[in-house]
C-alpha cells in the first residue's frame, strides 16, 4: 500500500452507531464522533459537522434508522407515523441539496415495501437500505470518476470550489473523484482549490484531503480565480453540486455561478460533477430550488473573530444556481450530459448502469 496516500471517511457505521468525521474541526483535528439520537443527526446535518449533498442523504438515512430503532410501536401504522414524523424533522435540516429529501424517501419506501414483517425485519430492512444507500455512493463516486477522467489528460490542472471530495460522499467524493483516480494510475493533475468563503470548505477540506492524497493543490482566495484563468493556468473548472433541476441548471455552493461566468469568459470547460441522486426531475429550473441563508455571524465573526461592524446588515446564502448555458456537461455515474439537458436528464433517469 502506498503510505504518502491517505483518506479517510466521512462517515461509517461501527459497532451499530453511526461515526462521522467531524468536519467543522478540520483541519486541525480529525476527531470521529458518536451520532446516538436523531437530534444529534440533525445538529451534525444543520452544523455541518457533516456536510455535502451525498453526505448529508446517507447521514439522514442512518438518523431515521437510529430515529425507530427503539420503536415500541404495536402495529405497522404506528410504526409508519413515528417514521414519517422523524422523516419530516431530518428533512428540515437543511434545505438545498435534494439527496437529503432523496435519501429519506428512499427509507421510506423500503419501510412501506416491507410493511408485510414484524417489526425487528422492518428495522432490519431500514438498517440495510441506508448501507445501500452508503455503497452505492460509493460506486456512483468511483464511476464520476472514471467519467471526468475521459474529459482529461495527465499534467491537466483544474480548478474547484468548495468540496465535492471523500469528505462529501461516502468515498472518492464527485469533482475531486478524477483527482484520486488520476492519481492511483500515476498521472499527475494538479488542483487549485478556492477557499470558498464563508466557511472555508475549500481551504480547510478540499486542500486537507488532496494533500493527504499526495496531490499538487494550490489554494487561492475566491476572488482569485478570475487572474489565475486569465494566466492561462486553469484547463477545467469542475464542481460538486447539490442539485440539479430537470432542464439542468444545477445549485452548488455559493460563488460556483461566479466561476461559471468566468470560465466561460476564458473559454475554459466547466463541468459539474453529480451522482443521478442529485438529480431532481421534480424541480423544472433553478428558479424553484430553496437556496439555503445561514446565520450572518458566519460571515461577520467567522472563527471567533469579529471581522465587521456590530449591527451590519447581512446576506448569507450558501447556494446560488448556475444556469445550464454555462455548463458545458454535467457528469454523473450514468454518463456524460451535454446540452440540452431536458432531454439527456430524462434519458439518463431511465439508464440503468
Ligand atoms: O454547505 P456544504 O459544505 O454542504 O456545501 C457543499 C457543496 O456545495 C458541494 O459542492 C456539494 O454538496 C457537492 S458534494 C459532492
């Protein structure tokens, strides 16, 4: 095994608990920790101590498990509220990235389709699902991976923003996935991470987890990526997502629009990098996806020190949505989308891999 390699997971279910890396304490500590309750998934979901849309959907697919697991309810009906309730509360922890909503239909569904058992098998069944539901992100990260790799060559450099690495699926993650790849087969791509404001994703994640990889990542500011693109540095853009409306203009953090703009102005390819679960054929465009405000002191006070006026008025969206004109493929496990999107969506939804 090649030890300058190292990755470590987001999440896992150990000894009948679920153990997430908590990631608001990255990079300076790797501590895992112990989510015992449904509460604690949520405030884990809400705080980002877990964090990225694939994540986040396996996280809440443990947390209605973790929610029933005790259930003393006498019959299926019983059961199906008190799962229905826990359902709704995991759903209101965050509001952007559509594979938390996916995720905990999906459990759901699996609970309905063995309405039939006794109770222990109805649990056991939702235990089950949300370990589907964890290898299967698995395998649809390696296979972005594998597909983003076609649209690059060795020594290539790319650009992203914020995290869509191991730390924001259950492994390899979806924009960074190409990297790892590209990496075990000896190919040399090179990174410049934004740091992403406000929370720092890209500095303190994405920078963390490519070094630990060994790869070559530079990290710049934001505001940055205008002068590197003009320097003729950058050869692709590639971003995670959080979802992606059925004509194909995809929500991700705050300031990837920025960088679609910019790519486009310097002519360079800007991909998204989505698993077929960050798909949402319900929502018709980015005007219906619910862009997240979080707390003004994350912009204000973020890491304990004040940084503006005490009483400043401030906007804080965590999302914006990139319009699908300046999206030059969507890569998901399925296949690579290109314009229009409408249609290769609907044809993708039906492939099975
Ligand atoms: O607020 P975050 O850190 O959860 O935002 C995460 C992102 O925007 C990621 O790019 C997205 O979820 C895709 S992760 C594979």
């Amino acid at each position: 095994m090649d030890k300058t390699k190292k990755s470590m997971l987001s999440l896992k279910w150990e000894d009948g608990n679920l153990v997430i890396l908590d990631q608001t304490k990255l990079p300076m500590e790797t501590e895992y920790i112990l989510l015992e309750t449904v509460e604690d998934v949520w405030d884990a979901i809400f705080k980002l101590k877990v964090r990225g849309a694939p994540a986040i959907g396996i996280a809440a697919a443990y947390g209605l498990y973790i929610s029933v697991r005790a259930s003393k309810a006498q019959s299926f009906e019983e059961f199906y509220e008190e799962l229905r309730n826990n359902e709704d509360y995991l759903a209101s922890s965050r509001p952007t990235a559509v594979n938390l909503f996916w995720a905990l239909k999906r459990m759901e569904k699996r609970a309905l389709s063995s309405k039939e058992k006794n109770m222990g098998e109805i649990k056991e069944d939702l235990l089950q699902e949300a370990h589907n539901i964890r290898q299967e992100d698995e395998q649809m990260c390696k296979a972005i991976g594998e597909n983003l790799l076609t649209l690059l060559k060795d020594e290539m450099t790319v650009l992203t923003h914020c995290n869509a690495g191991g730390l924001a699926t259950a492994k390899y993650g979806t924009a960074l996935a190409p990297v790892f790849l590209a990496k075990d087969k000896g190919w040399n791509i090179k990174v410049f991470a934004d740091e992403t404001r406000p929370l720092l994703q890209g500095a303190r994640l994405t920078a963390w987890e490519l070094m630990q990889y060994g790869i070559d990542v530079t990290l710049i500011c934001d505001n940055m990526a205008a002068h590197v693109m003009s320097k003729g540095w950058i050869d692709a853009v590639i971003t995670g997502c959080d979802r992606v409306a059925a004509n194909g203009d995809a929500a991700n953090k705050i300031g990837t629009y920025g960088l679609a703009v910019l790519a486009k102005a310097h002519d360079i390819p800007f991909y998204i990098a989505a698993p077929s679960s960050t798909i949402d054929i319900d929502t018709s465009d980015g005007e219906d996806i619910v862009i997240e405000e979080r707390h003004g002191d994350e912009i204000c006070c973020g890491f304990g020190r004040r940084t503006a006026p005490k009483g400043v008025k401030v906007y804080n969206p965590a999302f914006d949505v990139t319009p699908c004109h300046l999206i030059t493929a969507i890569v998901t496990e399925k296949g690579i989308l290109t314009p229009p999107y409408s249609e290769a969506i609907k044809e993708i939804l039906l492939k099975q891999v």
